[in-house]
C-alpha cells in the first residue's frame, strides 16, 4: 500500500508520496494541476542512463514542453558554478513562475537542482524525486537546498520547501549496495533520535540481498523515517532547536569526509562511525546505553578507509569547521539515553578523542 505523509511548512504545505512504480502518475498529477505550458527535469545523470526511457515516456504523454538538463554524478556539481549551469539552463529556456522543475537524483542534485529552483525567478515550483533511500528519508524532506563552498560543505544555500516528494521504490532496485547502507545510516539515525520502533524496522536490511527486501516493508520503513523527520522539520523549520537533533553523529561524519577528502568515504558510511563515536562521548556524559543498535549492522558496511589512514589530530582539526561549531567549544548532539537527545558544548578534548577511538575501533 502507497504511503502519502504531509509537511506543513510556513512556505508550502506538501505531500511526500511514497510507493512502487507511482512515478508517471504523480508526474501527471502535478503537471494537471500546474496548468503550465512547459516544466523542467534537472536529472542525475545514471538515473537518466537507467531509467531515461520511463521518464521521458512519462513526460512526453503529457502535451507540454519539457527541457531535460542532466546532473553529472559527484559531489562537484554541487558546487556555485554548477548551480550558475541549472539556472542558465532554467532561464534560457523560458522557465516561468508556474513552470515545474523535477528534480530527480539523489542528495547532490536535490541539493543543487532545489537551489537552483528556489533562486531562479526567486522561486519556481520545485518537486523532488529522490531516487536514493538517503534522499528519500532525508534531504528531499525539509527544504534544505544548496551548494559547497571552498571553506566548507553546504555553505550556501537556502531553506526552500518543495510543491511535493515523489518516492518511487522502484528507483532503488538499480541501486548499488553502498547506497543502501548510504541510506540505512539516517534510518539509524531517526531510530536513535526518536523512535525505537525504526530499529526493528531497519532489520529489514539484514536479509541476505538487501536488494531483495520486501517492498511493503519498505515503503513503510521510508515512510515512517518520513514521518519522523516531517515532524521534526515542522517544528523547528530553520534550525533553531530541535531540527539540530537530525545531525546526530554528523559532526563526527563530516570531520571524517573532509579527512577523506569526500572520496574514500560516503556520507552515510561517515555517518554510521559517527553515530558511534556521538554514543561513546554520550557514555563518558554518563548515558547507561551500549551500541548494540547500531553495531548490528557493522557487516553491511564495507569500508574502503582503514583506521591506520586516518590521523585523530587531522579529524580533531576537521570538526572545528563544521557549521554546528558554536563559538568557543564543538556542539554534539548526544544521548541521555535512547530517543532522548540533547545538544551539549564539550570541553574535553580527551574525552573526544576517546570516541574517535572508538568509532575507529569499528572501522
Ligand atoms: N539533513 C538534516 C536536515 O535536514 O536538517
């Protein structure tokens, strides 16, 4: 059975629908309802290598002028320049205040194509078509668009809410298995922060061919991490509070990315070991929890980093950039105990390093 959450947001209120092989009869929807002469598809462009028949098919039956640009795949075109191509291509090809722009990929091109909607002619509706499970139960969900910057990851950008979500599962089937445990990591994530429920849930992924999963299953794993983060995001729209809560183990995370240099190591496998390390710092706080959650999907990740590679002074370095850094101390997002996080300044740095060592400890 499809899933259908609501977001309530001071800008729009929106529907992310989530399903199997929904994907042409939302498009149609959506355009119905536009009454625009023309839309726009910003496209990743392996989903356009494997899914570009159904897409174009799916558009071309309805009587519209559609102009496709695709969104080469990496992290570097999430970048100004890039953005500067997506907004070029919107405005010369007559973009208007009513026309669609379908943004279909995962993270990197939601991020870019939403920046590039949310700037061009200061707003056109925009839909995000997430085809990763990461962008399907995070990114595409709460209106966080834009860019990189020299100095640091997401520096520009915008809160920017979609007109809708489109959550095909039958997007995932091509999928690599890296990106499943991309993906799996923020499901982690909600099951820590918020609902326990998620961790039983999760073990979906357990199952001998993730690819095989049970697709009701699914659906009502993608739509509850929804939920969690609809929730969220409604009550604390741009940041101020609680929203911070959705960066548990992320300080963690992006230390370790920039000591990769974005290539050796996911987002979502950055993630997982930081979720690690935020639950041992929360220990040495005094929270009575073990990692057992989190560790019983150790297996599925494959590592391409090994501890030896990473310097613990370089990843102290790396956090002092994040943008959760608050002006004198790093500001974690920890546990008192299971589904009750709380923000704290730590002061020691002996007590970090503990939790970098233990994270590692995993790799
Ligand atoms: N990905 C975290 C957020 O949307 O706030």
């Amino acid at each position: 059975m499809n899933k259908s959450i609501e977001v309530n947001s001071s800008q729009s209120h929106y529907q992310c629908n989530v399903g199997q092989d929904i994907f042409t009869e939302e498009v149609h929807r959506i355009l119905d309802r536009a009454q625009s002469s023309n839309c726009f598809i910003l496209i990743d462009e392996n989903v356009e290598r494997l899914h570009g028949d159904l897409i174009s098919q799916s558009f071309d039956e309805a009587d519209l002028e559609t102009y496709m640009m695709t969104v080469p795949q990496g992290e570097a075109s999430k970048s100004v320049s890039f953005w500067n191509s997506c907004v070029n291509f919107l405005l010369e090809n007559g973009v208007r205040r009513n026309s669609p722009v379908f943004v279909i990929g995962g993270g990197v091109t939601g991020d870019v194509g939403g920046f590039a909607a949310a700037t061009a002619l200061r707003g056109v509706p925009l839909i995000h078509v997430p085809t990763t499970i990461l962008s399907m139960v995070d990114s595409s969900v709460g209106g966080k668009t834009g860019v990189n910057h020299s100095v640091g990851k997401n520096l520009i950008g915008a809160f920017y809410q979609p007109e809708a979500v489109i959550a095909d599962i039958s997007f995932l089937k091509t999928l690599p298995r890296n990106e499943w445990t991309n993906g799996l990591s923020e499901i982690l994530k909600y099951g820590a922060i918020r609902q326990s429920t998620i961790f039983d849930q999760a073990e979906i992924f357990l199952s001998e061919d993730i690819r095989q999963i049970d697709e009701q299953k699914l659906i009502d794993l993608i739509s509850e991490s929804i939920q969690i983060k609809a929730d969220i995001v409604q009550e604390d729209e741009f940041e101020g509070g609680i929203r911070a809560y959705l960066n548990f183990g992320h300080t963690f995370a992006h230390a370790l990315e920039k000591s990769c240099d974005y290539k050796k190591i996911s987002h979502g496998e950055a993630v997982y070991l930081g979720m690690l390390a935020a639950i041992e710092l929360s220990r040495n706080l005094g929270a009575q929890i073990t990692a057992d959650p989190i560790l019983k999907y150790r297996s599925l990740y494959r590592y391409r980093v090994s501890k030896e590679e990473l310097s613990l002074n370089d990843l102290m370095d790396h956090m002092k950039f994040d943008k959760k850094r608050t002006n004198e101390h790093i500001r974690f997002v920890l546990l008192k105990e299971w589904q009750h996080p709380f923000l704290e300044e730590v002061q020691s740095a002996k007590a970090i390093r503990q939790a970098w060592s233990y994270a590692l400890d995993n790799l």
